[in-house]
C-alpha cells in the first residue's frame, strides 16, 4: 500500500471539510503532508536504517545475478565444447541460483514494504499530532493538505514549520559511532 493511497481518505475528508467550513474559518492553514513527513530527519534515519538492514541481502541478489550471467554465458558460448554432465551441472545450478534470487527478491520486497508501512504509520501520527499542536499554537482555525487546495497563497503553508516541530518534537537517534579501524 503506498503511501499516497493511505492519504487519500484522509484528503477527501479534508476537501469535504473545506467546502462546509471555509466561510466561517478565520485562519487557515497549509500542509503538504507527505512532504512534511518524507522530510523529517526520522524518515531519513529509517530509510538509512532499512539500507543497511537489507543491504546483504540485495548484495547477494546482485552476485547471484552476476552468476546467473555467467551461467548462462557459459551455456551460449561453449556449447559444444561442454560435456553433457557438465551443460546438466550448469543447468541445475542456474534452475538452483535463479530460484534463491527469486525467494530473496519476493523476501526483501516483502520486509522493505512492512518496514515503510510501520514507520510511515507510526510518523503519519505523530506528524498529526504536531500539525495539531502547531495549529492551535498559531491559532488556526483549519489546517487542509495542499494536494486538495487549488489555490493557496505560501503565507499559509505551515510545511516547513511543521517538520521542524517534528525533528525538534521526536529528534531521530544519532547513528553509532563508527568502529575504531583494525590495527
């Protein structure tokens, strides 16, 4: 489920919003949500967090997609020249690679898609939660998402306020130091 689709609801509920209440609103506010969230320092801890927790996967699905290569060159290029138990072994370990790459292309999909979900929903809150307490510390009346507002002046986008109040509300742990180098 992307992200976007998780707005929508959420976007339709404040066009609706907008419509009845805009002529008794006295202060509006702003936000483009999804770029409030994707810029905070937690997301960006998170997507560098997922990197490195899937990174030896995805350096295995490359090399065995360098093997698969090499396989398969094997077989074009000397068919002749290779045994028919030695075309039958490369064969088998191609059926054999290609099945491991497939497993942990579907494994690395399925973690890196439950991984965005959790933080994007647990962030998604929390920003909420921060718009809300910005909103009623600049006394505005109604806060809608710019992708639902066809025009609005940037005196009214509360955006940037909003992912700063959030690095500053739940500031991303600082990454471990780095292991002193081996003598």
């Amino acid at each position: 489920m992307s992200f976007q689709k998780f707005l929508r609801p959420l976007l339709v509920c404040s066009a609706v919003l907008v419509a009845t209440q805009v002529a008794s609103a006295q202060k509006i506010g702003v936000i483009n949500l999804q770029k409030a969230v994707f810029d905070t320092a937690e997301i960006s801890k998170a997507q560098a967090d997922m990197n490195a927790t899937l990174g030896p996967r995805q350096a295995r699905a490359k090399q065995l997609e360098a093997d698969l290569q090499s396989i398969a060159q094997k077989l074009q290029t000397d068919p002749g020249k290779l045994t028919a138990q030695a075309e039958f072994d490369l064969n088998a370990e191609g059926k054999r690679k290609q099945t491991e790459l497939q497993r942990i292309n579907e494994d690395l999909q399925a973690d890196a898609d439950k991984i965005r979900t959790e933080v994007l929903t647990k962030t998604t809150e929390k920003m909420q939660a921060v718009v809300k307490k910005l909103a009623e510390e600049k006394g505005l009346d109604l806060v809608v998402d710019a992708q639902v507002a066809l025009y609005f002046r940037n005196t009214m986008d509360i955006t940037g306020e909003a992912t700063a109040a959030y690095d500053k509300a739940y500031p991303a742990p600082a990454a471990a130091p780095a292991a002193p180098p081996k003598k």
